[in-house]
C-alpha cells in the first residue's frame, strides 16, 4: 500500500513538472518569444536577480524542485532496488536516497531563498 502511494506520488507529479519545467523554459529557452528579451539577457545575472525577488517565481521553483527532486530520486531508486539486494542494503539505499533528497533540496530551497531575499544588483 505504501509503494502504491509513494508510486502514485511518482506519477502524479509527473504534469506538475511538465507544467512548471515549461514555464522554466519559456524564460530560459524562449525569452524573445514570451518576454520579448534577448536569452543573453534572459539568463543575465541582474536579470536573474531581479526575478528571483518575485513571490511566483519563489513558489513555481520550490514546487519545481521538490516535484523534479522527488520524481528523479524515486525512478533512481526503483532502479538500484531491481537489484538483488538484501533488506538490509534494500533500506541503506532507501535512507541514502532520502538523504541525498533532503540535503539537495536544502541546497535548492537556500538558493532560491538567497535571491528572493536579495536586494538586487
Ligand atoms: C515532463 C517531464 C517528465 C516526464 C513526462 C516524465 C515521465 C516519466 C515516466 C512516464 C516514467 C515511468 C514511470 C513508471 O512507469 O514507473 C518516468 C520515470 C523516471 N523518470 Fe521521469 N519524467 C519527466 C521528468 C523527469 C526528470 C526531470 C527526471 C530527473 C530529475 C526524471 C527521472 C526519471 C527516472 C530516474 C525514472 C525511472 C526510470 C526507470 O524506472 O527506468 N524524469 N518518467
Ligand atoms: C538548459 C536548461 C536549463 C537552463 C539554462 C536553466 C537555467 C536556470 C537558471 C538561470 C536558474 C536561476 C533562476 C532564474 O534565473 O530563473 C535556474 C533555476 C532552477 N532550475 Fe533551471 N535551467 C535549465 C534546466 C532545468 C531543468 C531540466 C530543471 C528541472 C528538471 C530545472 C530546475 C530548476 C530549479 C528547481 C531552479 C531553482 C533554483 C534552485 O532550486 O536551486 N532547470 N535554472
């Protein structure tokens, strides 16, 4: 019962990432088309800052890298746990995922914490 909801969980996030990772790329990527901003411009470091103080682009990246972060370690380790692994190393991989989760979304959250604080440039 717990894999199905952690697998559902898996899949469900899915839309969420497709949603937000193209929002991310239309101001990455597509600049000139949605902002009418060069990408140069786009990925600069001002111009970085600057949105990185605007409370959507805080919430669509903390939504993005826990959905992404979520989705990717689980696929991981639904691929290290095809091995034949022993239960006690089965819940080694399990805890070591879960670690790197957290201390990559600490580094994630701090990051865009760090310029929605920012004073600008
Ligand atoms: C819109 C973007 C994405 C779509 C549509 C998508 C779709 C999928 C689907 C349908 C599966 C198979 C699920 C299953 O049957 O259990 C999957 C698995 C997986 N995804 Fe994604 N995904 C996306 C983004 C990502 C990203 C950004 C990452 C990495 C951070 C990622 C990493 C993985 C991994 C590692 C697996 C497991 C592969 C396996 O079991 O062989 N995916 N994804
Ligand atoms: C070549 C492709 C990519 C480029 C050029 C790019 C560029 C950037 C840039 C410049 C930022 C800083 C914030 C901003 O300026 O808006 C950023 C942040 C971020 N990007 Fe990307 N990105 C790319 C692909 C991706 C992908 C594939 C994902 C997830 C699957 C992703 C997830 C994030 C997240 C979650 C943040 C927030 C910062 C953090 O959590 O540390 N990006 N990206």
């Amino acid at each position: 019962m717990r894999e199905t909801r952690l697998w559902s969980l898996h899949i469900l996030v899915i839309p969420v990432i497709a949603v937000l990772l193209g929002m991310h790329f239309a101001v990455q990527h597509y600049a000139p088309v949605f902002y009418g901003m060069s990408v140069e411009k786009a990925r600069d470091f001002a111009t970085m800052i600057e949105r990185g103080r605007s409370t959507a682009q805080f919430v669509v990246y903390i939504l993005l890298l826990a959905a992404g972060l979520y989705h990717g370690l689980y696929g991981t380790r639904g691929i290290i746990r095809e091995l034949p692994l022993s239960p006690a190393m089965a819940k080694v991989v399990d805890w070591g995922i879960l670690t790197v989760g957290v201390l990559i979304f600490a580094l994630g959250a701090y990051v865009t914490w760090w310029t929605f604080v920012h004073p600008g440039v």
